[in-house]
C-alpha cells in the first residue's frame, strides 16, 4: 500500500491533536498487575497502618496484589508530587492526608498541580483529642481556658509539627476560645509527651492510639474530642462542641486519589471496593485499635471534603500568619 508523505504527515498532526492517550480500558480488565499505593509518610504511623489494613482487603476483593510505597517527606508533597505526575493507567494510586488541603496556603509554590490529581474515595479519619497532663490545675476544657486567661503567656500547645493538623486545630483553639497561645513544635508525638508529663507544657492535640498508654497509667488526662460528634474510639470523652467551642473540629484523614486523566470505570471500580470494605465491621474494628475510624465516602463528597477542608484551614493559616518549612 502506498502513503504519500502529505498522508503521512497529516496522520501524525491529528495523533498530536488529541494529546497524551490514556490506555484503553475495557470493564473487567483491571487490575491485570500490581497496583500500588502510595503513602506520604513513612512505615508505622497512622497512615502506613491502616493503608496496610486496606491494600490487604481491596487484593482481596479484586484478586490482585496492592501494594503500600511510603513517601515520606515534605509534609506529604513529595508523595503528592510523585503521583501526580504518574501515569493515568490505574496502577498508581495516593493515599492523600490532611496536609494535602493546607498545602497551597502553607507554602508559596508547590512542585505540582492539585487539578493533576483527582478524588477517588475517602477512607479514614484520626480524631484529634485534647489531652493535659493529669496534674494540671484545670479538669475541663473551660476551666483550661480560664487558666490560659490569668497568664500573661496565655497556654503553651505542643505539635508534632509546624503547619500540622494538631498545630492548626491548636490555633483554632486559641481564636475559637479567645485565649493567647503558643505552639510548641516537636518531631513526633512522643517528644510532646515527655513535655506534657513534665508539665512543661499545658496540654497537646493527638492521635488516642499513641497517648493511650499514658492515659491508661493515669499520667495524662482526655479533656475531649475536636470532632463533630463524640468517637467510639474513646466514646467517653466530649468532643470540645460540646463544651463550649462550637468551632473547633479538626481530624487527620485520609483518602485514595489517582492521576486526573485515570479512566472513570477504573476510579469508580476502586471507589466501590474502597467503600465495601469499609463497610466490613472487622476492618472497622482494626482501624479504631489504631485510633482511627472507617469514612467511606465517594470522589464527590471526599473532592468536596477536601475543599471545604481547603477554605477553613486556608483562613487560619492566613490569620495566625503561618508559613510552612
């Protein structure tokens, strides 16, 4: 068969007008391989644990292996990063976390485009409970707040890190309750606590599961729970609505994103089997013996979590004047 070159060269100019191909996708195909899912933090915490929980459960359902790929490093963006520039072929997914909302506000310019990647499902929550050392001179969240008002440094918050969940819910605190404030950050949670237990701190925002142990020794004491309702991780404690301020609710949380351009069948196939598995009671009950609870959700309602998420915290990291390291 003869091509002229005008056919030839006309062939070529519709292939570049469509732009990058994305590879067919045919229902039942996927997953023919391993798919892997990246984490933004490295193995152990909260975020490696129950993504291990999950990546078990979806091979399962879908009859192949899913594997965990931590990523640490800056504050989640490296991970970020990497998979937003992932092919769009369903094989690359993200297990985005909270700092993935505050990041645009938190940082002047990020190596990557948030349109690049696309909600698939949430997944989980870590509820942030307000723990003082159980010598403090205050049993309940207003009597903390009256404290902070009669010194002139107001009340001193440990973190495990500037610009981070717990930092930001710490500032919200402060604003909600109109106390002065400062936040001390730490690498980690357990450097909080070696604080907090010297009473050289007045009290910090965390995860139940780490401070557990302390709380069970009868050194730390649960003030309550910045969730809109009460968490059966630790039902006994009164979230800080119920105590007077209406506006402090702040969690971690985690959820599956995949490369904009992933074809639809492929994230609505993992969005199902994200939310089934979810469903089950004994994954629910593996996560709350991590601190953490199952919230399924579809793409629409995580990619609307994740904005709102975007707005509330953008407004106090403006407000407090904080810049991300």
């Amino acid at each position: 068969m003869n091509v002229t070159r005008r056919t030839l060269l006309g062939t070529i100019a519709a292939g570049l007008a469509t732009g990058p191909r994305v590879p067919a996708f045919a229902e039942g195909d996927w997953p023919s391989r391993i798919v892997r899912l990246v984490s933004p933090y490295g193995a152990g915490g909260a975020s490696d644990i129950s993504l291990r929980i999950l990546a078990e459960q979806l091979g399962r359902g879908l009859n192949q292996q899913f594997i965990v790929e931590n990523k640490p490093g800056a504050g989640t963006r490296v991970a970020n990063e990497l998979v937003s520039r992932a092919a769009p072929d369903g094989y690359s997914f993200l297990y985005a976390a909270a700092p993935f909302a505050t990041a645009e506000a938190l940082f002047e310019k990020l190596n990557y485009n948030r349109k690049d990647l696309q909600p698939v499902a949430m997944a989980v929550m870590a509820p942030l409970f307000l723990v003082v050392n159980a010598q403090a001179p205050f049993k309940t969240v207003q009597e903390m707040i009256a404290y902070g008002k009669s010194r002139p440094e107001g009340l001193t918050f440990g973190s495990p890190g500037a610009g981070s969940q717990p930092h930001l819910a710490a500032e919200l605190l402060f604003r909600d309750a109109g106390v002065k404030g400062l936040i001390v950050p730490f690498r980690g949670d357990n450097m909080a606590y070696t604080e907090l237990l010297a009473s050289r701190l007045d009290a910090t925002l965390t995860a139940i599961s780490t401070a557990l142990p302390h709380i069970q020794s009868g050194q730390l004491r649960v003030l309550g729970v910045a969730s809109a309702t009460r968490s059966p991780i630790y039902p006994e404690a009164l979230t800080l609505r119920e105590q007077g301020l209406s506006n402090v609710i702040a969690s971690g949380w985690y959820g599956f994103m995949a490369p904009a351009a992933t074809p639809g069948a492929i994230v609505d196939r993992l969005q199902a089997e994200v939310i089934r598995v979810l469903a089950d009671p004994e994954v629910k009950q593996k996560l709350i013996a991590q601190g953490l609870e199952a919230r399924p959700g579809t793409a629409v309602e995580f990619g609307k979590f994740i904005d709102d998420e975007t707005r509330k915290w953008g407004e106090v990291i403006r407000a407090a004047g904080l810049k991300g390291e």
